[in-house]
C-alpha cells in the first residue's frame, strides 16, 4: 500500500518533515512516499500561491512513474483537491478535511490554529465549502509565518498554545486543529500543555486516506469528479518547457 | 487493539452480521467484540426505540468487563453517542457520521438509502446534528423494515439499488451512504449494480475508530463530554433485575 | 384538562417546585399532574443523563393510570420528546421549545441563560436541532449547578441576573430565556432587575400545551411520529423490578 | 382580557370570517375585537399591497380608542409586525409565525399551503426571516386567489386538499399551516380529509396572544424594538386628511 | 436616462445631501432627480417610520409625472423594495444590496456601520433576507442619530472611523459599508482615515442603477414581482385625501 | 478607463465572442482589452481545466504590458479571482458573482443555466462559496458542452430556452443567469423566447468593473487579499520555460 504525500511548497525539508509525519501516522503496510512540487512558492501563504500549488501538485502526482493507491494534499486549505479527484481514480485527500472529521468525532465544537491572520478568511471559507465548518467555532492565527514554524519550534508551540488556549476559553473549543501541513509533529507537545486533544492534519490525512484503500472505496466517476476528457492542452503538464509548443 | 462493536437492537443475529461486517473491515491486529444489548427492540426503527437503545448500548458499554480502545455504536443516526462519550475516555463512533464523513472524501454529493420512510426526518435531523448534512443530496427510504433486509437481502439490494440509482439520476449524488447497520455487507453488490462508491457504515465505523486510536486520539474531556460528576442514580446501570420478569 | 408536567430528575423537591409554576402559569380549567420518574439521575446536566432522563419520562408517562391531554417535558433541551410524541397523541411539548417560541414572539434576538458551561452546546444543538436557533444571540452558563438552584435561589437570581445582563449588553439579546426547569419561580425577580422579558420554561411549556388542546390540535401520525410497531420489547416498560433495589 | 384582531384587508366580510374563527378559538375571559383597516386593499396579495396593509393596521391599532392587552395581525405573511409592536408595549402577534410554531410542536416537518403561486417567495422569505423556516418543507399555492375563498368555500377546500396532499406525499409534510387569514374556519374540513393535523393561522395567534398575556409577557423594549422617539411626522396617523398640511 | 433617487425621509437638506452624492456617482449621460416623500418622519431610526416610508416613497413614485429609468430607493435597509419593483417595470435599487455587492466584490469579509444601535437587528435581518449577509461580518453603530451625521459631520465621521477600526481589528472585515442613506458624501474621509475600502451606498445604488439600465434588465414580472392586479384600494395614492370616501 | 477581459480558455475565437459581448455592454470610454491564456485547455469543463486556467488567467494578466483598470474573469465559476485580488489592486471581477448580484437585483429567486451537468455542483458551491447562492433556486445543465455553443448557437439556445423554461416553472426562478462566459452574446434571444430577464455573464462583468472604477473603490488590502510577499517562486510567471531552472 502506497501513499503519495504531496508538499504544497517547493520547500525539500519541509517535505522531509510532513513525510517524518506521515510515517510516524501510517500503519505497517504502508509505505510513504513525499514529493516536493517543481514550481511553486516556498511556503503557500495566499491564494496566489496556494492556486499555482495547486497545478503544481497535480503535476507532481500526474508525472510520478510509479503506482499507488491514494494520494494527500498535505496543505492545510490549499486549492486543488477536486483538481486531483477527477485527475485519479485512487482517493484524494485535503488534509484540512481529515482533520476536521477527526476533530468533529472526538468533540462538540473545534478551533483551527493557523499561522497568519490572512489566511483565516480562507481556511473559513475551505471548511465551510467542504460542509465541515458548522461545529468549527473559530480560526485563530498565532501570529507566524510558515517557515518560523521550521526555525524556531519552541516559539511556535507557545504561540499556539496560547491562540489554542484562548480557542477553549473563549470560543469553546473542545478540540483543536493544527492549521498548517508545516505544523506536523508538534501535536503532541501541544496536546501535553494543554489537556485537550489536538490533531495533526498530515496524520489525520494519512489515517483517512488509509481507511479508503483499505475499504476499496475510490474517488466517484459519476458525475463532478469524472476524468477530465481528453484535449488539446497547452502547458501541460508542466515538466516540459511551457512555452516552447505554444502558438 | 480491541474494539467494541455494539449493535442498537436485541436481535443476535443482526448482530453476527455487524460482527462479520466489522471484522472484514478491520486491520490485522484489531480484535473485533459484538455487543448485543440487553434491553431493547429487535430492530430500531422509530425515535422512541432509538432512545431505549441509547440507554440499552450504553448500559452493554459499561458492563462490559474487558479493557477497549473504542466503541462503535452500530446503529444508523441512533440516538445516544455523546452519552458514551462522557461516559468513555476512548473514541465512540457513530457508524452515521463515520459513513458521511467516507462520503464526503469520495465525492462532492451523497444520498442515504434507509429502510423506511418514518426515519427519513430523523436521519436528516442526526446528519444536520452531526455537521455532516450540507453535502447529502436526499435520504430516502427502500420501503423494507429492518428485518426484511435479513430476510430477503436479494430483494433488499434490489430496493435500495433502485432508491439510489434515482438519488443519482435525479438528485445528484456521487456516492451512496447505506443507511443502517442491518445493510452491513450488501455494499459490494450495490456497488457492482450501481458503478458508484457505496459507504457500508459499519466498516466506516471500524476504519473510524482504529483511525483515532492508531493517532491516539481520544474524546475531549475539557466540556461538554466531560466524565459525568458521580450521583445517586436510581436504576443505573440497567442489567441486573431488569430481564427477570420480561416477556 | 388536565395537563402532565414531568420533571426529567428524580429530586422530587424539584417536583414540586415545577408544579407550582406550572399552576401559577396555568388556566383555570386546567389539572396540572407532577410526575418524578422512577429511575434516573437526581440532576440532568450531561447527555447520559439527559437520554436516562428520556426513557425514564416516557417510562412515567406511559404508566401514568389516568387519562390525560398533554405532556410537558420539563427539562430544558433534554433529549426524548420525538419519543414521547411518537407512543402519545396527545400533544408532547418540550419546555425549551415552548420557551424559544414566546421570546421569539417578543424581540428581536434572544439569549438563553442556563447553569453550567458544559450544557452550553448541548442546548445550542438541541435548539438548532428543533429549527429555533436562529435568533439566538446566545446561550450562557450561570456557573451554577442545578441543585444550587434550590439551596439558594438568591444567589442563582443575582448569578443569573449577571450573566443575562452580558448577553444584552454584548450579545444584542432583547429577551432572556431560563435555560433550566430548576430555575421555574425565578423569572419575576430577574424581570425586575433586568427590566427585559424573562420567558420561564415551564410557564411557557403550559401556555403552549393547553394552546394546542384548546385547538384540539394532536401529535401528527402521518409518518415520522406515528405510533411505534408493536414488537417484542425486552425491558420495556421500566418500571416493574427495576425499582427493587431503590429507595 | 381583550384582544384586537386586526384583517389586513379592507373587507369587511372577511373581518367578520376572521372574528369567527378568532372567537370560536378564544379562551372564556377573551373579548375578541375585529377591526378593519381604513385604507388598503380588498385582498392582500403582493408587496405593494401588503406595505399598504402594514401601515394601515398599524393605523386602525394606534386610533382604537379602547385598551386591549394584544394585538393579532391577521395577514399571514404580511409586513409590519415589528412597527406594531414598536408603537405597543402589548404582545403582537403575526400569524404566520404563531401557525408555524404550533405546526412545530406537532411534526417533524410541516408545509404551508397558500392561495396564489406569487406569494411563495414572499411567505417563504418572511419565515425565513422570522426564524421559522428551517422545519418548513415546502410553500405550495392552491391557485385561487384571496376572495375565491370566500366565494366558493368548497371549491377553496378541494383545492386546498388537493395541495396539501401533495405537501405530504412528495415533500414530507407532517402537517399543514393554513396560508392565508381568509382561509379561517377551513381547517377542520382539510384536516378530515388529510388526517395529518391543519392549522388555521387566526386560531393559532389568538391562543399565543393569550398565552403571552397569560404570563403577563410583553413586548421587549430593551433595544429594537423600543418605543419610537417622538418626532414630527407627517401624515400619521392617517385618518386626518393626509395631504392638507403637507407642502 | 434619468435616475429617480427618493429620499426615505422628509428632510429636505437631507435630500439635498443624498442628490449631490449621487450626482458625484453618476455618469455624464445620467440625470438624477431626488425626490422628497410627502409623508413620513423627518429621519427613519426605526421599523414603524420606515414601514410608513415604504409607503411614502411608493407614493413619491408612483405620482412623478415624468418617464425615468430606474429608482433608487435611497435609505439604507429600509422596507419597501419589492413594493416598488411590482409597481415598476424599471429597476428599483435598495442601497443596502447595492452596497453591499460592491464591498462583496472588495474583499473577503465586510462590515456595515450605521447609526444607532437599535437598527442593528434590523439591518441583520434585511441584508440577511436579501441574501447578502454571509460575508458581513458585523453591524457595528457608532452612536448618533440620524440628523446628527447633518449637523456635525466631523463628530459623525470620527465617530465611524472609530467604529469601522473596531470591525477590522476584532471582526476582521476587509471593506466597510456606510449604513445610513445620510452618510452620503462621507466615504472618503473614512477611507483616508482607515486605508481600507469605504463603501456609499448611494454612490453604489447609482452603479447598481446606471448597469442595469444599460443592459437593458427591467425588473421580472414572472412570478412575486408582477404588477399587482386593478383592484378599488382605499387611501392610495395617498396625495388626495385619504378618508373622504372611506366609510 | 481600460478594462481586461480574460478568457478561461485557450480557444481565440471564444475570447473574439466574449471581446464583442464586452465591448456591447461597455460605456463610451471604455476600452476593452480581450486576452487569451497562453497555456491550458480549449474549454474549461471541469475543475482540473479550472485550476489550470486559474494559474493561467494569472499569467496572462501579470504579463500584460500595459495599465488597466480592471480585470475580468471571464469564465463562470472557475477557480482564482482570489489570486488575482491579491496580485492586483484594481478591481478583479468574477463573471458569475456579477451576473447572480444582476440577478438577484430583478427578481425574488434566480437560477442559472450551464453547458454540462458535471458543472452544476462546482457551479453551486461557487456560488455558495460567494455568499449568492440563497436567492439561487437551481442550476440546471443543457447538456452540451462549451465549444457545441459556438458551432451551433440555434440548437444552443433552444436547449437552454428548455432548461429555463423549466426552472421558471418548476423552480420558481424568476431571473435567469447565463452560467457561461461562452454564452456570451446569446441573451436577447433567450429573453425573447422567455419573457423573463436573462443576464449575460461577460455583460454583467463589464458594467461591475465600471461601477468599481467610477467610484474609486479598489481591492482591499487589509487582510486575505494583500499583495503576497516577495518570494522565490519557482515557474512564475509561466511565460519562461518552466522547468529550466528547477531541480
């Protein structure tokens, strides 16, 4: 059983510490496999970015040689997953929807942590389009940027704690979600300051799309999601030179 | 890893078939326990049986005598999770929202095929409960009662076959939710007539709650699941006089 | 007329106590019969309670020997009316319904105030479940429980009075909602200190149950809330051995 | 005990159908006044109509020369509630939305059944707007118009029926709100032959005002719904010829 | 192509205002006229004076005698809207709505900061039945009265600024509405103050307006909005006097 | 006053099309400025082409040499205005967000009309996702794709006369949204034959850009939309070979 875990920026040890995560998540069966995009931006902190990583992760998945029977957007509300469902047959999971059903079994109400205040309009905006915002009773920013997270832990499972802490006490949240693929395997420091359970998106990404394979369910045909018809397209994928064969 | 498997009614073999259901959804190492409840209906099929069967599962939870990881509360849209869940530190699924939630990754559409009409109102109101409701489409009823579909699973599997392909045709769905537990195992073959993703909702609520234990999730304690403050409870648990003097 | 008000405890000083605002709310013509369930928990504050509580009411209902024309659940946002709607035909009314609908009769926005935190979204659920949601502003927690209410009902006044006073000034709430059947005979005196309409449950329940008598309006039987199938129940009703052990 | 009962039309007739019903719901200490509005429409059945309507009861309120304790608008659906019961302390009651809240007490999902198509989006953006709408299935027009029911009872009935079936049928309904003030005295007739509970909306607001005047509830002056400050209007109230002292 | 803009109250400075802002909004082809109605409350803070506006600037309309193209009913979430699209065939433009698709069209998130805090749930309710209200992010008063915006607009506009940095700061809007007809002309200054898009609502009604003239859209006359059937009404229009033929 | 109108797709004589319906609806000083996309798919029938042409419409408009002062997206319901917000100042317009606020200005309820079905739940959840979906009562497909609308405009325009007939009669639409930039130009034909308003997207984004110029009103900056921080992006912008640099 493999498992594409996809990085939305062009980041490597980014990548290397969502596939730490990953890992530590899958079962035995399971092998991980973490792709860095070719384009893209270092740390997806806008649509702007989360869009042109959108494209760069289906080209990712679209150019890997080998099988594999689910892939992971392992961005937190990034743009693209419908992209990729109707790219695939195998599952295609947003790890920001993983682990909000995660979140909604384990409690009555949840918070997302994210890093910048910007962004908070559009995890909204993605959990509400997925129809998994109703129990989400807010989205804080603790006030970082993606690549802080890399450099400087401590801080950044302070500045969460605190954001998190005030998600309990002011909001009401029972649980809370790590909002950033970037945050992966600092759950637990967080779960032990503040006695609440917190998921990691990257794991909860990882546990669900095992539970698809292992329940041979894949990604509907039916309507929406059915493969893209065939076309003349231009700059695509976008391995080759984009231009080069362009009118 | 063991898990707790508890059917809502008093019907042993409807129980078997959760169990066999369960055990074909489970990984190697998940050790799959049956619960029939002592208390009860034969089949659940109105609110006022739904609330006997929540103090009823309840009840088999508690006297239970063996360590658990979780429980799975193997009734479609039953009343009674968030009692196990004060009453539990472990994950309690319900086999409901664990089959939306499948659902919801598969496609941008589902439907629920139940059994009858009466429990249309009810699963709608325990999805839009759950948080889960915005992406259904319909939940419609095959016409059978819960017995039937032990009864005659040929002629169950053509009913809902037909009930969902209409939620296809005509309401939009991309993936079928089958919409109660007595329809563990008749996935397959509604798939193969259907070439649509169709959610058995026991094997959901197994790859649901061996998801949460792998992570090491386990329900919030910090409000409204909080473990119930010690009482004077009369009457609880139920087992010991109540089966002496029953029909 | 005569009118059952069943408490959802099994504290029968509190019994009392809803019996007598439901008098003093009731008409003239009107019986008001007290029932404390057989079995169930002293104080309904969690959700395993409140489903004990729902199988312990239909439990005193439908073992009460004399013939009746309305029920009153006199539980604030407790779980089981639908089944008590479904074994009656008379009309079953729930007193957080009851209540929701009179102060939406009366302002714009309303809030409710009820005892302890952790019922906070327990009742928010319940009433976005029964469709009057929408126009609640809040629900706040006075930080009492519910016996505190007895013991000392000028400390509950002046808790409750501070907590209303906040979900006016803060929340935009024009009326105020008890949130408690334990807090019935307290509304004038919040009313005095507020100067804001404070709608009292179990008054609103009884207002509301001879409202539907009058008309001769009955509990629809056309399909969610027709009358249950007779089966083979085990342990149903509760009341006979289960007692034995019992004061 | 006094209550006004306002028709929002300027036939008389129809008042007179109205004070029926109204009477023939009332309590033994209500006096029912019918008062019908000086200007205005024969029928209400569009916006412009019924913002003609709404200033008009507000008028024939404001000008009865009697106390009263409360005030029933008796246009289902119509505008102006809110004016009313800015200019009043006594409860005032729309009865559309005190239709809709017996309706809810009663079922799990109730349909309304209308006179002409064109009020559908006007009925159902004013439940909507009241905060009642989530448990309403569906708006249906029987397609006569105000005065034919007066006309032709029968016929009224039959169509009425016809509608209302399908309301249940195909949408679900448990029961069925009566849509329009002129259908007052109808509901019986339609409740025979559906077997599913029908209110009739003048029925329903008179035993709300009673109840609200029963617990000595009124209307909240906390904040929107305050007196309005005086001011130098013009035209208002409308008996005195309007245009005489304006420019 | 000329452009009625009708104040909601009778202030004729007010008008005034109003005109000469929307005279800055327009285009070169575009003749406004601003009309004052006859009757009504020299400032509309309340659901009773704008009821009697809705009326008032029917009337204003309904009795200009010369040909125009569109009307813009020029008070922010005052009632009466669909009243002048039925008389209408030309486009009649509600401020609010308008403005309110502009700051839609600006950003992720708006606010509406209007006058006095009692027209706050009313300005919730009318952008939420408009459809509107999902991106707003809070209704925020600054504390002033109508004719206080007239007498001191720099109180007035320290005042909004105040008010509108609050709703960026704590409610994160990322565009502000001015929610009074009689803010007009003050949207730059708040702009200069918060660095943040500020919308006018009557400059936005204009746009609204001029666009719709353009592409040649009228008003459908299908369904809810068609012109409301001959009918002998009482008192309308309201210029002559109203009661000499009423009984 | 120069405004770019972006094509989706990759098809010239598509962006030709919607270059004259611009250029109709425009005003006298308003220049039009057609472009096509240098990379993607002759027609965006799904949310993999979507993606694409999200990235792509950026490109081509960050790429553009000269000043504008506004932008149109000219594809219904395709993924990206966000990106373009944030990387422009001027005002970024959504064809479908400006035809569904036309819309909703001319009648209670509006459906749109689209080329497939596989479009409609990417169609609702965008417009959902705007906030302009309430008023919305159906999106319906006629059944052909984007480029059959060029060959063939007679058989286009019957199919959607057809489906829009229907929403009107059967979903109570009372306004009809194009839900195609490749629509473009087909509207008064639709409108003859349907006595309904009908909105042309690329008409209705024209006159929503020129309202937002004419007022000055640019993209907020405050939060979501600022412009994205300098990054060392990978592949951006697209016109370079994408890959020479990489790996």
């Amino acid at each position: 059983l493999r498992i594409l875990v996809v990085n939305v920026n062009t980041t490597a040890t980014m990548t290397e510490g969502i596939r730490q995560s990953a890992i530590a998540a899958s079962g035995p069966d399971t092998e991980i496999v973490a792709l860095t995009p070719a384009i893209g931006s270092p740390s997806v902190e806008c649509n702007f970015e989360s869009y042109l990583s959108a494209v760069a992760v289906m080209d990712a998945v679209v150019t890997y040689p080998e099988p594999f029977d689910a892939v992971i957007q392992a961005g937190f509300g990034e743009h693209g997953k419908e992209g990729l469902q109707e790219l695939l047959s195998q599952p295609a999971v947003d790890i920001a929807e993983a682990a909000a059903q995660l979140a909604m079994s384990l409690g009555a109400r949840y918070s997302v942590v994210t890093t910048l205040r910007r962004a908070v309009p559009m995890l909204e905006d993605r959990l509400r389009g997925a129809g998994l915002f109703e129990r989400c009773v807010s989205v804080r920013a603790a006030g970082m940027n993606v690549l802080d997270l890399e450099e400087d832990p401590k801080a950044a499972i302070a500045a969460i704690v605190e954001e998190a802490r005030r998600a309990v006490d002011e909001d009401g949240a029972e649980v809370i979600v790590l909002g950033c693929g970037g945050m992966a395997g600092l759950a637990e420091a967080i779960e032990d300051a503040l006695k609440v359970p917190v998921v990691d998106p990257v794991a909860a990404g990882v546990v669900m799309a095992e539970s698809l394979v292992r329940l041979g369910l894949r990604t509907s045909k039916v309507n929406s999601l059915a493969t893209p018809p065939a076309k003349d397209l231009v700059g695509w994928p976008l391995r080759a030179p984009v231009r080069a064969p362009a009118v």
